[in-house]
C-alpha cells in the first residue's frame, strides 16, 4: 500500500487523484488536517478498533484551539502539528506504517507505487 496524502501537494496525487484537501475545523474549535480527523474515535488515544491514534488525538490538545492562540500559524507550528506532518511525511517517504492510521485508513491506496519522477 502507497500513502497519498490528502494534505499534502505532491505531484503523483495531483496525477493520479485529486488536488489537496483544505485545513478542517472541529465544531468544537480546533483546527485539522482534513475533515476526516474529526471523527470522535480519532480523537481519543486509542479509538474503538485498538488502533494507536497519538497523532491526531494530540490536535485536540486544549492549548490548540483556535480561540486559544492569536493566529493558525501558531497552531501550524505547535510541536503536536509538527510531529503529525513528520509522521506524514515519513509515511510518505518511506512506508506507509509510519503515518498516522487515520491517513493510512483514508489516504492509502492499494497496489500503488512511488514514482521516480
């Protein structure tokens, strides 16, 4: 399985899918990499099918809260959010384990290779 991450622009999602999903707001006020990381079980450290969410579950932190900071770049450059992209990124990167299991649930693809171009 291949990641493709839905946040991210890169060239082989853009090819082969869409054009990259824009930031998500909680109706409880936290900003999100995309609509799907506001699923309640998503939220909470370990969700109902015994999947490890540490990632997404850290976005949810109170300090993170857009009432609680003076602008998005605040949050965007949190430890929390940096950590979920590093894991992104290497899921990328390297294997599709090392992402978060919401993104490897709905942004990996099967049978998918990475191109060298």
């Amino acid at each position: 399985m291949k990641l493709y991450p839905e946040c991210f622009d890169i060239k082989e999602r853009r090819e082969k899918h869409s054009a990259s999903k824009e930031f998500g707001m909680s109706n409880d006020g936290y900003l999100l990499p995309c609509c799907w990381a506001d699923g309640e079980s998503w939220k909470r450290p370990e969700n109902g099918h015994g999947h490890k969410c540490d990632y997404v579950h850290a976005l949810h932190d109170e300090e993170l809260k857009i009432e609680n900071n003076e602008s998005i770049e605040e949050i965007l450059l949190s430890d929390q959010w940096i950590n979920f992209y590093q894991a992104l990124e290497r899921g990328y990167k390297e294997d599709i384990s090392y992402a978060p299991k919401l993104c490897q649930y709905y942004c990996g693809k099967k049978n998918a290779t990475k191109s060298t171009t």
